[in-house]
C-alpha cells in the first residue's frame, strides 16, 4: 500500500529533526560544492578532447567528445610503459609502504602511549617529525649511503665501507623506495592508533586480566580489536598516499626506470595533457575505493565503544627486561627517520658550497648574512628577507584557519556517519570526503583555479583571494580529519548523548558539552595531519596564489631553480620549526581541554 | 524513502550547480572587444612609428604597477633596477614553471579575470599555438630594437634570450672532451654512462629530442661519416633522429630529474670512470656556485654541438598595465653594452638575441656556434610524437 502525503510528510519530518540527518545533509552539499563538481569536471575532461590534444592527434575536434584517451591509456602500444607497468610499480610499493609503516606506527604508538618505556615522552616527541620532513631529505640520505657510480658524482659510503659497488636493487627502485617512506608515512599510523590507545578504559584490560587471560591473549582479544578502526584508517591512508607521491619514486626510481603511476599523472599534467593522467588518477580512486568498501563491512561489523558513562582510568603496561630492548628500537626508528635526515638537511643550510662538507665551508650567510654582492648575487639570508616573513605569516595563518576549520567539519563528519550508520546518507558522506585526498594535487589546483576564476551565481571570482587557497587546502584535507573524526566518533558510546537529550539539551549544547570534549582528543591526529600538511603544501596552491597570497613553500621555487638548495633548504628548516612548534602548543591546548 | 530523497536532493543541487558553472567553459573574449584594447594600448598594429620613452613612462606611472609571470626567478633582479630606474612603478614579480604560466594565463583569459601584463617563458611553441593565436598574448617589439634584431627573434614572437642545451664531461678526467659526435653516445663504452634529463618531466628536452628528429638527414650523414656505411633503421624508428633516441635509450642511458643533476654528478671531482651528460649550457655558472666542480662544455661536436631554445616574451590580451608592460620589456632588452634590465641574463649560458651586444665574457656568439633551434612549429607538430617514442621504448 502507498503511504498517504500525510504519513510521508510525517515520517520525513520525524527524520530531519534528527541532527545527525541535518548536519549530514548540509555537509554533503558542502562536499558537493568544494569535492564533487571539481570532480565533475575531471570525468567531462576525459571524454572531451582538449586543445592540447591537437599535438597528439591530427583528428582532435577540441570541445567534442571522444574516446581518445581512454584508447591511449588501455589499449595503445604505449600503455605497456605509460599504464600497465606503472601501475604494477604503484601497487607493489603502496602495499609494501603500506604494511610496513603500519608495524611501526602501530608499535611506536603502543611503546609511547601504554608502556613505561623509558624516555617515551622524549620519543613522542619526535614520532611525527619524519612525516614533517620532506620525503626527499629521506631519499638523500639514501643515497649519500648507497649510490654506485651508475648516477656519477661521488661514490656512496657503502662502497667505500665495503670496497663493491652497491648493486642496484639496493640503491635505486623498489628497495629504497619502500623504506624511506614507510619511514615517511608511519606518523599516519603511528597518530591514529595513539589516539584510540589513549582512549581505551583500563577497566577493559583489567576485565581480561580477572577472567585469567595472559598479556598476549588481552592484547590480541581486548586491545587489537579496539584500535583496529583505527589501524584500517591509517592503512588507507598510506596506502593511498603512496599511490599518489610523486617525488621520492621519480627520485629513486628513474636511475633504473622504475616509474609509478603517479609518474605518469605528473608528466602528463605538466605536458598539458590533463585528461590522460585524471583517468590514471580514477584508476587509483577506484582502487582505494575498494580498499574503503571493504574497511566498512569490516567496521559494519567490529567497532567497540570505549568512552562511556563510566569512570575512565588509564594504566600501563610494564615490560620488565623488554624495556631496554624496546627503547633501543624506537630510538633507532627515530634516529633514522627524524635526526639523520634532519642534520643532513640543517647541513646544508650551513654550507657556502654545496656538496661540500668541510668545516670551514660553514657559514651562517643563507639564514641571517646581509647582502653581498659577492654571495649568492646579493640575496640576503631568509631572516632579513621581507618577502619571506611575510609568506611564512602566510602560510601560520593559512595552516592554523584549515586545521581549525577541517577539524571541526571532520568532528561533524564523524558524527554523521557514526549515527546515521549503515544509511546510504552516511555512505556517501564517508566516500566523498575521501575523494580529493585522490585526486593529484596539480590536478585539484588547476581544477579549482577553472572553476573560481568566474563569477558563480552571487559569488565573486575568489581567484587571488585568500578564501580560495583556505577552501581548497580544507577540500584536500578533510580526509585526515573525517577519518579521525569517524575513529573516534565511534569509541563514544550513545547513551552519553541520550542521557542529555532525555534531560533536555539543545543539540548545540550536546555538541558543545559533550560530544566536541569527548572526540577532541581522537580528533587531534586530524587537525595536526591537516597543519602540517597546508604547512607543506606547494602543487596543490601553486597555481592559485598570487603575489601577495604567497606562501612560504612558493618560495622554495625561486631558489631550486636557480640552484641555491642552500636557501630552499632554510626555508624547509624554517617550515619544520614552525610546524613542531605549532604541534607542540596544540598538544598543550589539547591535552588542557581533554579529561 | 528519506534516503532516496537526500540522494535526489544531491543530485538536484549537483545539476543546478553544474549549470550555474558551466556557460563560462571555453568561452573567450570577443575579437572586438580585443581589438578596442590593442588600440587603447597602442599594440600591435596601432603601435606608433617610434619608441618614445618619455610618453610612455608618462602613461605607465598612472598604471602604478606592472605583473609578470616569469619562468625565471631572476624577475626579481631586473624587477629592481626596473623600479629604481622608473620611479612609481612597482614590479610584481611571480615566478614558477612554464607550465604552470600557460595553465594560469588560459585561466585567467577564459574567465576574463586580468591578473598577467607579461608574460616571460620556455615552451614557444606552446606560447604560439594556444597563447597567441587564439588572441591571449600578443608580441611586443619596440620599434627601436627592430634593426638590431634578427627578424627571426622578432616575428611570430620576440625572444628574449636563447638558452642552449648541450653536452658536458668530466674535466679532471679527462683533457678534452671524450666524445666527438653524438652517435659515440650509442657506442658499448658509453653503455649506462651518458646521463640524460628526463624529457617527459621536463618540456625542454622534448624540444631537443624532436630538433634532432627534424635534422634526421644530417644524422643520418653523421652517421655514415663515424661507422663508414649506412644507417640500419630498427624497426619502429622511421629516420635517423629516431634510431638515435632508440640506440641511447637500448644503451641504457641514465635518466636525471634535472639537469642540475647531470651537472653535480658529472662534475664532481675524484671519480674514476665519470658519466658524460646532456644538460643546460646555463649550468656552467654552477660552477662559481661551487668552484670544485670540474665539468667542461663539449664544443667540438658533430653535426652539432647542441640544441638552441627560444625564451619568450609577451604582453597578455586586456593587459590592465599595457603602459607599464612596454616599458618593462623594453629594459628587459638590455642596451648595446648588456645594460641593466639585461644583466642578470647577460651570463655564461645564455646567449643575447641583439646582434649589437658582445657576447657574455668566457663565451662565443649565437652565431659562432655550431647548434640547431628549436623550431616551434615543428615542436607543436611532432614533439608529441617524439614524446610518445622515448616514452614507448624505455623498457
């Protein structure tokens, strides 16, 4: 029987007073407009021909549609070398990183946060730097150890330690891409798990502990279940994000030819040819969208309240002799991961010449020298220079707006699709918050500089303005922030909220009493990701910045090009010093709002 | 129920938007509206019959500023002694790749949201075929420049400067180059040893790649000349140029992310067997960057010692500051000296257009070296195709 108008009207009614309906639908509109029309865009893009395809194909009609470039990817004598083996290479490195950065993160954030390691606050402290570093730094080091003379220049410190060339599987390919940046991207792993570990009531283990279960068995049936959320969360991410880096890979892999996919989505970007490297870029998308799927019928099924209306005690785990083993450990992750990388790169701020690493080839000239003609034609060091400070301003002001505001929209987001689980509304949410995190940052750029350049209904061009590059660096990242938010939404129990509301509670006031404390802790990893990320960020704004909007990291450019790494590495040691300092003082804020 | 209804509110809300968006794809400026500039301007064939600094100068400072998108960060050099020179006109100076200039500038023209006066890039045939002759950007010469000028540089596009791509080795190592044609590149003792940038990261060496494709004839001669009988085409390659790319490729050639690289590993001192290595000629002054670098410009080369590209210069369509763009290009040009709006590419490495300017010190003329240019209607036609060749062979 159809349900009468009025049943209708009722049961719809009774369905948009839920605040997690409401909030829900707002968002996805939000999304629609920063995520899904871009995106859009890109899929027209790959079935139109472009101007540029005029270069490719005597036949292009710029402006009609064409199955071009599908053919070009798939099915042409270059898709050997332009798709199917780069996407081979993509997925072979992305699980590799993928699981090795989770044994790290997912160990480092245990040792720190559940055991009474010694030093661990001191480790802690460093445990997200190797993510604030550049990937590069990591691949330089690399090989100033284990380079042959296949790339020239000097020998690396394994041949002359041991006299043979280093073969090259070891110093260039898929060896050393996957450990430098599972040593990159362990942080992902390493902030979400701690996060769910802080939050996890002894009482649970203790429960265990009564019912006579050893340390192994309550770690295996009490804690591991507990943090796997969060654990699946970091697997997509680095998954993901070693699908998409370019850098590194190139860095270490062009010496053999080894290319990824995201080679492939760079050069074609950068040769003009857009709508080749989207589809390579779907391909990618389709594929963590499969890993995302199959992370929601396991979630369906497994997510464990933790944060209850109950008492709330942490407590540690003693590990007696393993104490100084473990230290040893995370301390020889930190060691080179963070302090390696980091003296190499500080080094070479120092050096009057570059690639020379004696004593007296010091100098402080690229931080604080007035201007010598003589020196780096008569550039000041980057604290005298007025442009820099200002673009450092730039950049504090643009990374402390996107974390806030990302952070709150990933909080809701969390909300959303925790209680409105397995509803098709919350699906979709789930899915569209994660798409730009996919989509190759030039490309997003670009996408976002065509579509903001004109006038959108009552909305002024926001090309030029500082709105722009804070709406597409929150677009980018709202992933970091929806995943945490989804984490730790789900560690808090309903009854806490339902408690409220029985006894009256505006919504807002829930939110604001009860639900925004209680997630803020789980939520931190997303709103320091989110910083350091807008810190760091240079492809995605490059090409929506414009003079006065510059950020620190548009500087780097300047100097690259003319070949003072000296000054761009400054800037880098500048960028590392300020997100460290900004972690620092969020963790104080954090840990003062939390219980 | 609900749930279908939030699905075709989003998708309603998607739709309204997409229209919302959608009339401004592709859409230009109108030809007229183009031509009322050009002759509000003063460009192109409205342009006055002299040079008269003075005027323009007058009309520049009520523009107050001038923006230039430049490939090269040493805008911010001649931005200075520009605005030292001309008072109450203030240089804004925006440096990034080639690419990403063409990418900003179509933007901008579609939209019709004029940031760019200038613009100052690699890529001519880019700037040919999708800049100029669409109406976006337009060539300024100013009239007292016309003589000492090749009417090559000046038409369809003025170039700044040329900026060659050649081939260096090691100097500690070796007394004089150890190669003397480019075919040696393809011989078994160079194999894994020639250092090459990679041509799909960067669009320059697309450019050298497809020049060596055009001159496939005087390869093809070259190639007689070293091995004494005709070139064997492989199968696949359709001339010389490509059995070239295809032999350096087979000959495990090695890739470099840029040409800094080439020139740091090539260079670096106390190596036993060094690499050879193509790279930019500007690289030399890496040298006095770091002085213990020891590589040296192969000049002796046959059939040529390099490949010239063309650096452009042009004035973007409904320039806002059109006054001040004139003025600003005139002393990018430099004078017969170098001058000062020239200096900063008054350098070993890059090579003047005026033929009334002495070469840089250390360095030969234009037209002393033995190198082909780029020719950017031949790029357009078939650096893609060269593009997709290298790309097709790499493994």
């Amino acid at each position: 029987m159809v349900p009468s108008w009025k049943v209708l009207y009722n049961r719809s009614r009774y369905t948009l007073t839920k605040p997690h309906v409401v909030i829900g639908i707002l968002l996805v509109i939000l999304l629609t407009a920063l995520v899904i029309i871009p995106f859009l865009q890109m899929i027209r893009d790959t079935a139109v021909w472009q101007e540029t395809d005029r270069r490719i194909s005597r036949t292009a009609q710029p402006g009609e549609w064409t199955s071009f470039h599908y053919k070009r990817v798939f099915s042409s004598p270059l898709s050997l070398n332009i798709f199917y083996r780069p996407l081979l290479h993509s997925m072979m490195t992305s699980i590799a990183i993928s699981l090795a950065a989770m044994a790290i993160g997912a160990l480092m954030a245990w040792l720190i946060v559940r055991t009474d390691m010694p030093l661990r606050k001191t480790i802690g402290a460093f445990a997200v730097i190797p993510y604030v570093l550049p990937s590069y730094t990591l691949a330089l080091a690399w090989l100033d150890f284990f380079k042959n003379e296949r790339i020239g220049g000097a020998a690396g410190i394994y041949q002359y330690l041991f006299g043979a060339p280093t073969p090259d599987w070891l110093a260039y390919g898929f060896v050393p891409i996957v450990i430098t940046l599972s040593l990159h991207y362990y942080p992902f792993t390493y902030l979400l798990v701690s996060g769910a570990l802080i939050s996890i009531d002894a009482h649970l283990e203790e429960a265990g502990e009564v019912l006579g279960a050893n340390r192994l068995t309550i770690l295996r049936r009490v804690t591991f279940p507990i943090v796997l959320p969060a654990l699946i969360s970091s697997f997509i991410l680095t998954f993901s994000r070693s699908l998409g880096t370019f850098g590194t890979p190139y860095f270490l892999g062009a010496p053999v030819r080894y290319f990824t996919l995201a080679t492939t989505i760079y050069s074609n970007i950068s040769n003009r040819t857009p709508a080749v490297a989207y589809i390579s870029a779907f391909i990618l998308i389709l594929i963590s969208m499969f890993v995302i799927y199959t992370n929601q019928k396991i979630i369906g099924s497994k997510s464990f309240v933790t944060i209850a209306g109950k008492g709330f005690r942490h407590r540690l785990t003693f590990l007696g002799r393993w104490k100084h083993f473990a230290l040893i450990a995370a301390a020889s992750a930190i060691f080179l991961a963070v302090l390696i990388p980091l003296f190499l790169l500080v080094w070479q701020t120092l050096m009057l010449y570059p690639n020379d690493y004696s004593i007296g080839n010091l100098t402080l000239h690229y931080w604080s020298g007035k201007s010598n003609p003589a020196l780096a034609e008569g550039e000041t060091g980057i604290l005298r220079n007025i442009q820099i400070l200002g673009a450092a301003w730039n950049s504090l002001k643009l990374s402390v707006i996107v974390a806030l505001f990302t952070g709150i929209i990933g909080i809701l987001i969390g909300y959303a699709v925790v209680k409105g689980k397995k509803t098709k509304l919350s699906s979709l949410l789930e899915q569209q918050s994660f798409l730009p995190y996919l989509i190759p940052s030039i490309a997003f750029g670009a996408l976002y500089l065509s579509l903001f350049t004109v006038k959108i209904g009552p909305i002024p061009p926001l090309y030029g303005t500082f709105l722009l590059l804070v709406l597409v660096c929150m677009a980018k990242n709202l992933p970091f922030s929806a995943r945490s938010g989804i984490s730790s939404m789900l560690q808090v129990a309903g009854e806490l909220e339902e408690a409220a509301t029985m006894v009256g509670a505006s919504w807002q006031r829930r939110f604001r009493k009860i639900i925004l404390p209680l997630t803020l802790a789980g939520s931190m990893p997303g709103f320091i990701l989110t910083f350091i990320a807008t810190m760091r960020e240079l492809s995605l704004i490059i090409l929506l910045v414009t003079p006065n909007t510059r950020t620190l990291t548009t500087m780097t450019f300047r100097y690259v090009e003319q070949g003072y790494s000296q000054f761009a590495d400054a800037i880098i040691v500048l960028i590392v010093i300020l997100v460290v300092g900004g972690e620092f003082i969020t963790r104080k804020l954090g840990k003062r709002e939390t219980f | 129920m609900m749930m279908k209804k939030t699905l075709s509110l989003t998708l309603m809300v998607i739709l309204f938007l997409f229209i919302l968006v959608n009339p401004s794809w592709g859409q230009s400026m109108s030809s007229k509206e183009t031509e009322e500039w050009l002759s509000k301007s003063e460009l192109g064939r409205y342009e006055p019959k002299v040079y008269n600094e003075k005027q323009i100068y007058e009309k520049a400072r009520l523009e107050k500023e001038v923006n230039i998108y430049s490939y090269s960060s040493r805008v911010h050099q001649f931005g200075k002694t520009f605005e030292q020179q001309y008072p109450g006109i203030k240089v804004n100076g925006f440096d990034m790749d080639s690419t990403e200039i063409v990418t900003k500038v179509l933007a901008e023209q579609k939209a019709g949201n004029f940031v760019a006066d200038i613009i100052f890039l690699k890529d001519p045939s880019t700037v040919l075929y999708e800049l100029m002759e669409k109406g976006y950007a337009f060539t300024y010469v100013p009239t007292d420049l016309r003589p000492v000028i090749p009417a090559r540089y000046q038409k369809p596009f003025l170039t700044h400067h040329v900026s060659l791509d050649i081939l260096v080795y090691n100097a500690e190592v070796n007394k004089q180059s150890p190669v003397h044609t480019l075919w040696d590149l393809t011989k078994p003792e160079w194999k894994s040893r020639v250092l090459f940038p990679d041509p799909i990261k960067m669009p320059e060496f697309t450019e050298v790649l497809a020049t060596l494709v055009q001159h496939s004839d005087e390869m093809a001669k070259e190639y007689q000349r070293v091995f004494g009988k005709p070139i064997q085409l492989s199968k696949g390659s359709r001339s010389a140029g490509y059995e070239w790319i295809l032999r350096i490729l087979k000959n495990d050639a090695v890739i470099a992310g840029s040409t800094n690289d080439v020139s740091n590993a090539v260079g670096q001192p106390g190596q036993q067997k060094p690499p050879i290595g193509i790279t930019a000629f500007s690289r030399l002054r890496d040298k006095e960057k770091n002085p213990k670098l020891v590589f040296d410009v192969a000049y002796d080369i046959q059939p040529v010692m390099g490949v010239a590209t063309e650096v452009v210069i042009a004035v973007i369509n409904q320039a806002k500051h059109p006054n001040a763009a004139k003025l600003l290009i005139r002393w990018m040009m430099g004078d017969e000296k170098g001058g000062q709006g020239y200096k900063p590419y008054f350098v070993l490495g890059d090579l003047p257009v005026r033929t009334d300017q002495p070469a840089p010190k250390g360095s030969k003329t234009l037209q002393q070296l033995n190198v082909w240019i780029a020719d950017p209607r031949y790029v357009w036609d078939h650096g893609q195709e060269t593009r997709d060749f290298w790309l097709g062979h790499l493994k």
